[in-house]
DNA sequence: CATCATACGGAGTCGGCACTCCGGAACGCA
DNA sequence: TGCGTTCCGGAGTGCCGACTCCGTATGATG
C-alpha cells in the first residue's frame, strides 16, 4: 500500500470516528470526507461501504474499551470494577450507539467472518468475566446476567438527556443491580 | 368540514399512529397515505408537515396514556400503581418513541402553543403525583425525581431487544426504585 | 337536480445521500 | 529523472422521501 493512502485511511477512520461519535452512524459520508480533508471518492475507495466504515470506526472503539475492561478482571475489588466499567460503557456511548446500528441491520449469511462481531463479543466476555466477579464477591445481585447488564447499558446509552440526569438513572440502575436484601 | 374530509383525516391519523408505532416517526408518508388507503395530497393537505402529522399521533398516544395514569391516582397500592404505570410506559413505546423525536427537535419559537407539549407536561404531571404517592407511602425511594423517571422510561423505551429481556431489565430498574436500605 | 366550493389522487419537483467513474496527480522503483 | 502503477478528487448517477400542483370527483345546499 503506497503511504499516501496509508495516511488517508487513518485520517478518513480518525474522522469517521468523530461523525459517528457525534451523529451514531447517521452522519454522511460527505462530511467524513470533508473532515478527513479528502475527497469522497477517497472515503470509498478505502471503504466501499458505508456499513464497512461504520464497522470499522466500532472496531476501533471496542477494542480499546476492551482492552480497558480487560484489565480490570483479577483486580481487587470487584464490585467497584464492575460499577466503574458500567459507567464506562454508558459514557462510551458514541461506539456503543453505532454498534447499536450495527448490529440492529439482519446478519447477512454472505457476510465474511465479521471483524465487528468478533470485537462485540470479546468485550461481552470480559464484561461477563467482571459480573461473575462481582456476583461472586456478594458485591453485584446474582441473577443478573451479561444480557441484562447490556440491555441496560443499551438502554441507558440511548437515553437523551443531560449528563447529570443520566448519571442520576445509572445510579439508580446500579442500586437495582446490587444484591438484593434476602441475599 | 366536509364529511369525507373528516373521515379521511381520522383514517389517516389512525394509520399514522400505526406507522410511526412500528417505526418510530421514519415511517414514511407514502407508507401512511397507502395504509389509510388515500392519496399523498390528502395526507399532507391535513397534515401540512411531516411534523405536524407526528405530533397529533403523539398527541393522541398521550392524551389516553395521561387518562389511565389519572385514574390511579389517589387509589390504594401506591407502590403497585407506580410500578404497573412505570411498566405500562416502558410498553407503550411508540408513543414514547415518536414524542422522543419529537422533543428532540429545537423548540421553535415561531411555533402556535403547542399541543404536544401540553399532552407531554399532563402526562408528567400525572406521573409526578404517581410518584410522590408511592414515596409518601413508603414505596418508592425517597430521592428519587420525575426527571429520573423519564430518564429511565426513555432509556428502557430506546433499548432495543427482546420483549423478555426488556422486561427483566424492567424489574432490575424498579429494584433500584425501591426503597434504599437505609430508609 | 344543478351548481359550486371543498376534497381528492398521484404524477412531478426538490433536496439529500450513498455510491460510481475517470482524467489527472503522486508515489516509488530503476 | 523517467515511467508505470497506484491513488486521488469531485462531478455525476440513481434512489428515496418530503412536499406541491392541478385536473377531476364528490358532498352539500337550494
């Protein structure tokens, strides 16, 4: 690959990143290209579909927070890891909404091993790996599963409110999720 | 108004109201004008704006939910009342959908007193007095406000996922909602 | 039943967006 | 430095959805 185009992929996925942060995948291709500073021929050379792009710009995302999560299984206190990760993955809305998109639109059979599938379900591992921790610290309620935390999650991402009332409904959220009183 | 225009406004209505249900407002125009079994320039001569035609929808959905919440007011369970208007809320998410992309966008000031907006702050108020019933008897949490409410209704609305898990993360959030430990 | 204001239908316009195409740079190797 | 290959830019295409326009139909009124 010439270094031109090297360089004009990163800078059109840094700016995809951006809109799609902003916008939760609805932004238009022509304002990628314009914020990456190059034309849109460019954008879909490297891309040739916006779905790929938006797949791309989530990658990024998940594997970051990932990583993050990741490093906080086998730490000390669990209940407090699992709480400050499920804050995390609230404020992390921008890779959250868009993966939302992703994976709302029908798996296509056709599709090539899907990068942003494996990178969805790597982090829903470790999320899961953090709740067993928690549950098994008496720190986190025991019949919450992985999927209740992401509806949640889920939920409160696509919340349109201010931040402080948002974080008021995850506190809330999370006294629902502490164990209960007969436990 | 002549009586077929009157007919074909109410057909319309209906059908916009079972449109933007399944949709959520991105339900096209054309979708609606085909179900209510009338042209386009019917639709739009009622309904001058897509906007227009969203909020009466709205209008509609909020009007009956405010009159079921009404009526439990000042009955006996108030911690059941909360829970079951909470529930009812997080079900009647088209409605809730539509008014979402309703307040989302910039209020106008050019725009007539506006009818949504009544319906929505009744419907509030209503749930307001809800509230404060279950927390005087001792039901709900103390600390916890209409806006929270909202917030968590709306968030719980948006997640998208299955009826099953909705409804368990549904029970985890009225957990939160009950009352704190220490209370 | 005649008349006309009121409605209706739907082809057509306008704008927005994903995506294509190709003439003209820019790269990198000898 | 010369040259072929790889890339780039952005005007152009096709589609879709909101909204308009006007010839035609139909309810109301005397």
């Amino acid at each position: 690959m010439r270094s031109d185009a090297q360089a004009n992929r990163e800078k059109v996925l840094a700016a995809a990143e951006e809109v799609f942060g902003e916008t939760g995948s609805t932004g238009s291709t022509e304002e990628i290209a314009r914020r990456a500073g190059v034309g849109i021929g460019t954008v879909f050379r490297h891309f040739p579909t916006k779905q790929l792009l938006v797949e791309a710009a989530v990658v990024g995302h998940l594997t970051r927070l990932t990583d993050t999560v990741r490093e906080r299984i086998g730490g000390g206190e669990p209940g407090t890891a699992f709480r400050a990760t499920f804050r995390e993955m609230v404020s992390d809305a921008p890779a959250k909404l868009a993966l939302v998109a992703l994976l709302e639109e029908p798996a296509d059979p056709t599709d090539a091993p899907d990068d942003a599938e494996a990178a969805a379900s790597a982090l829903r591992d470790a999320v899961g790996a953090l709740l067993s921790q928690g549950q098994d610290a008496g720190e986190v309620r025991a019949d919450a599963t992985v999927d209740d935390v992401y509806v949640l999650i889920g939920a409160l991402v696509s919340a349109q409110a201010d931040r402080t009332l948002v974080d008021r409904a995850v506190d809330i959220v999370l006294d629902g999720l502490s164990p209960r009183r007969s436990e």
